[in-house]
C-alpha cells in the first residue's frame, strides 16, 4: 500500500542505557543492510542479529537488529529495529544515516496508522496503543489492554451483524420480491429487533459511560465552609502537604488539585476555597472558582465539623443536592457522631471515606472490567446510532415504507463501523449476494 519506508526512534531521546530505531516498508531491510556488518537480506524473519552500524569504513556503534518480515510484523510490512547504546549522538547519527539511504521520517503515530491502513488492527484497537502508552492507572492499563484484545470489536460486531442482517433482508425483499425463499418482512417484524438492539446499545454506552468516570477519574470536589479541614483532608488523602494548613480562616484562596489513586478508584481531587460572605477580593475570586468547580463535580466530599454545625453548613449542603455527595465529620479525635462518616484528617485517619468511596462507585468499578467502549468517540458514535435506530422505531409506529427505514438503519449501521474504523458498503453488498444467493 505505501512506497515509502519510514523510520523512528522508538524510544525516548535521552541518555539511557538502549534506543531503538525502527523502521517499516518494502525497503527496510536493504536500507538496514547498506549499514549494517552484515546482509539482512539473507537472515531468517524474526531473529535477533549481533553487529556493527557503520558509516562507510567507521563502526558507528555495536548493535542487535531485529528483522521482521512482512506481513508478520506490527505494520505488516518489513519492519527492522536496531537496538543501539543509548546516548544521544549515537541514536541521532545511526537516525541519520537510515534516512540518509532512503528511509523517510516517520510523523508521529504512523507505525499503528499503517498497521491500521493495512488491516492488522481496527480503529478502537489503534486507540488502544495510545491508551496503553499513555496510561497512569491499573484501571486505565486494564482498559486500553482489553481494547487491544478486541474489546470494543467483540461488543460492535454483533450489533453491526444484527444491523446489515436486517438491512440486507429488507433490500432483498424489495429487489427480488419473486423469491420464494425469502422471510417476507413487514413493519411489525422489524419493531422487536429494532426495540431489541436498543436495549443492548443502551446497556453499552450506559457501561461505558461508568466505566470511563473510573478509567479518567472521578473529579472530587472537597467542600465545606472555611477552617473545618478540607486541606487537611486533600493533604492527607494525598499523603502530601500540598495545601497550607492553618487556623485562619479563608486561607485557601484558589483551588488546590491532586490525583491519587484509593485503591480501585482514582480521584481527581480539588480543594475548594471556604465559600462565605467576605470582602476580601482576592478571597471572592477563589469562591466563585469553587462554585464553577462545584458544577462540574462528579463527587462531592462535604466536610463539616462535628463540635461545630452550623447554618453555613446547611447551605453548602444545599448547593450540593443534585451531586453525589458524601458527608464527612471530620475532627473525630475531639468529638465523633454516631450516624455518619468520622475522619481525622490531621492525624490521617481517614479510612471510614476510602471505604465509602469505593463503595460509592462499585458499580462503576464492575463495569470497567467489562468489553465496554472506551473514549468520547467511540460513545458518541454509539448514541448516533442509538438516534437513527430511534428513527427507525418512528418510522415503524408511522407505517412508514420499508425501504425508508432502511435509510435509518444504514445510518446506524455506519456509526457503528465508524467506531472500527471500518465504515463502507462492501460488507453489505457481500452479505446480500452469499446469504440469499443471488448470484446463481
């Protein structure tokens, strides 16, 4: 498919004990071979070969090169990567001299884009590498590793075969009407596969849409009026003195954030100024930035002093109804209640809210375990074509004609191959002609 061959340093550029530099297309191998003590051409696929990059007469460095041929390669094409010593002149130098015999500088991501164009994986898969990369969470690692796995290929697939099945019958009933052999379809038939594929989308994108508040983390807002711990409480969930920790009230001013991760949950956490009346300015303006952070919260920790309960408190409690909240009573090492969460956050005792949190979020976190969809795309294509099978059911209730509901069926069907990256016809016009024989 491509005429070029690309290069790369796969590895990061920095003194360190190895680098890689790979390269992929039809001339890798001869490209790698001009350079290296011996000829690639001759060795067996997949091997790993000790040798010398030279430059002309002069050994550059002492090297392994790893030969992979096509289509048995990442890419599937040839692909060869040479493990040198890791400083930083060498790796640029033997970049160099690749690109100096022909290869191409590679932009960035086009090993998976070719591994893609050319078939070895889908899209979800392919944003499943970068996922991988770029994860920095076990639940995030566990997530981009399924989509690796073909997760998302083994929730979509079905969907789409229930789909093209439905779209495929209804063409052939318009088209060859004379068949014998052919269900003749009506509204009434289409409607419980219609309302049966919306349940099952339903129950992805709602799965998906748990699992990524656990795969992103939860943004946590830390309220409560000023001076009843909430630094105290961001610091000691951190196990950081990240926010300073005073008797003064008003002290926060701006919002404070931190990521950790409880166990089975990860939290991005914000520490929000005190909010009450003040003439402070500089105090205002932290309290407005609470209020906007409080808005886009999705877990409210609402922290109150026990020994101290207050008309303020009620308030806060207020703007927080229509969030998942927890109440927390913190202090307890001077005054505990007996229906409620007590914490200590000074002295770090905090593990009754861990508890609760994961608690909390236990569904979430089961569902993250799950094949689910795994970024805003791939969910916003599912509830496109969660639309246009809505549309579908519309049509049907109207007695609209067939042959316009397949329209909206066709519009679903290709959200949802847009999701792999594979939105076409071919795969239609395939299952008309070897499910009803319409070649014989």
């Amino acid at each position: 498919m491509f005429q070029d061959t690309i290069v790369a340093i796969a590895t990061s550029l920095q003194e360190q004990a190895i680098s890689i530099i790979r390269l992929s297309g039809d001339r890798a191998i001869e490209i790698v071979s001009k350079l290296f003590s011996k000829d690639l051409n001759k060795v067996k696929a997949n091997t790993i070969n000790y040798g010398f990059i030279r430059d002309g007469q002069e050994d550059v460095d002492e090297v392994l090169v790893s030969v992979f041929r096509a289509p048995h390669s990442y890419t599937m094409e040839d692909i060869v990567e040479i493990n040198c010593h890791g400083g930083v002149y060498v790796t640029k130098r033997i970049l160099s001299l690749c690109i100096a015999n022909g290869a191409r500088l590679a932009m960035p991501g086009e090993f998976t884009q070719r591994a893609f164009l050319n078939g070895r994986i889908d899209l979800s898969q392919a944003e499943g590498v970068n996922d991988l990369i770029n994860a920095n969470s076990m639940q995030q690692a566990h997530s981009a590793i399924n989509s690796l796995k073909g997760s998302v290929t083994r929730l979509i697939e079905p969907l789409c075969d229930d789909i093209l099945d439905m779209i495929a019958n209804i063409e052939v009933n318009i088209d060859y009407p004379e068949y014998d052999d052919v269900e003749v379809l009506t509204n009434e038939k289409i409607l419980p596969r219609a309302k049966h594929f919306l349940g099952r989308i339903n129950k992805i994108i709602e799965e998906a849409q748990n699992a990524s508040i656990i795969k992103n983390g939860i943004d946590t807002v830390i309220l409560g009026k000023p001076n009843v711990g909430k630094s105290s409480l961001l610091n000691a969930l951190l196990q950081e003195d990240k926010a300073i920790v005073t008797d003064v009230a008003g002290t926060t001013r701006d919002l404070v954030e931190g990521c950790v991760n409880l166990g089975q949950v990860t939290l991005n956490l914000i520490d929000t100024a005190g909010i009450r009346d003040t003439q402070d300015v500089v105090e205002k303006i932290g309290i407005e930035k609470s209020k906007e952070a409080l808005n886009k919260a999705k877990l409210v920790i609402m922290v109150m002093d026990a020994s101290n309960i207050s008309e303020e408190d009620e308030m806060l409690l207020e703007l927080c109804k229509d969030k998942p909240c927890i109440l927390v009573y913190n202090k307890a090492d001077k005054q505990r209640v007996n229906d409620g969460i007590n914490i200590s956050a000074i002295n770090n005792d905090i593990d009754e809210l861990i508890v609760k949190i994961n608690e909390m979020f236990e569904q979430a976190i089961i569902d993250n375990r799950k094949d689910t969809l795994n970024n805003e795309r791939q969910i916003g294509l599912a509830m496109q074509a969660r639309s246009h099978m809505e549309d579908v059911l519309v049509g049907i209730e109207n007695n609209v004609e067939l042959d316009l509901v397949s329209i909206d069926l066709n519009l679903a069907y290709e959200s949802l191959k847009e999701i792999l990256g594979k939105a076409n016809r071919e795969d239609l016009l395939d299952a008309l002609f070897s499910k009803f024989c319409l070649g014989k």
